[in-house]
C-alpha cells in the first residue's frame, strides 16, 4: 500500500513559476514509476508527466520546456517543477504512484490545486 500527499499548489500569476511536491509513505517507493496529472473542471483527466523507477521522464506535449518532473527516491519524494505556468494550467494536480506505458497505477493522492490568474 502506497500513501500519497501532495502539496505546493496555490495562485500564481501567468508566466510564474510553482512547485509541486508528492510525499509517498511505503519503502516500495522506489520499484514505482510515478506520474502527476491534472483535471480541470469540465475535462477529464490528464498525464502531465511521468518518471520512472529509473529516472527516465515523459512530458506532455503541453508543457514540454516549461515543467519538469523529478524524484527522490531516499526522501520518497516527486516533484514537478513549473515554470511559464499560463492559465490553461490551472488544474486540480494529482499524484500518481504505479504510473507506466500502461497509464495511471492505483495509488492516487488528494490532489493540489494550481490556479493561474492575473
């Protein structure tokens, strides 16, 4: 069983930056890949970026150059650093633990909000 907590979310102008943190519980940690998404109101969810277990990372087309994934496997940590954040970006952002070619695993946080507005 792998709990996670996310934190970092919150207002921000355009063109600011945020920086997601995602906290997991469980010494598994590091076998998993982890992934954040995000949903904002009225669309489904989405993949903003994936690592895997060995540190290899995918982004979506979206946010290419301007969000980076990263991890800390000895503080059980997942971050996704955003920069240049528009308005689009405004989400609900969750994280993701068992993330891989396969889509999302089965362990979800509670999610940060994300809201960029001049």
């Amino acid at each position: 069983q792998v709990q996670l907590v996310e934190s970092g979310g919150g207002l921000v102008q355009p063109g600011g930056s945020l920086r997601l943190s995602c906290a997991a519980s469980g010494s598994i940690f590091g076998i998993f890949g982890m992934g954040w998404y995000r949903q904002a109101p009225g669309k489904q969810r989405e993949l903003v970026a994936g690592i895997t277990s060995g540190g290899s990372t995918t982004h979506a087309d979206s946010v290419k150059g301007r969000f980076t994934i990263s991890r800390t496997n000895a503080k059980n940590m997942v971050y996704l650093q955003m920069n240049s954040l528009k308005p689009e970006d405004t989400a609900v952002y969750y994280c993701n633990a068992g993330w891989g070619t396969r889509g999302p695993g089965n362990f979800w946080g509670q999610g940060t909000q994300v809201t960029v507005s001049s």
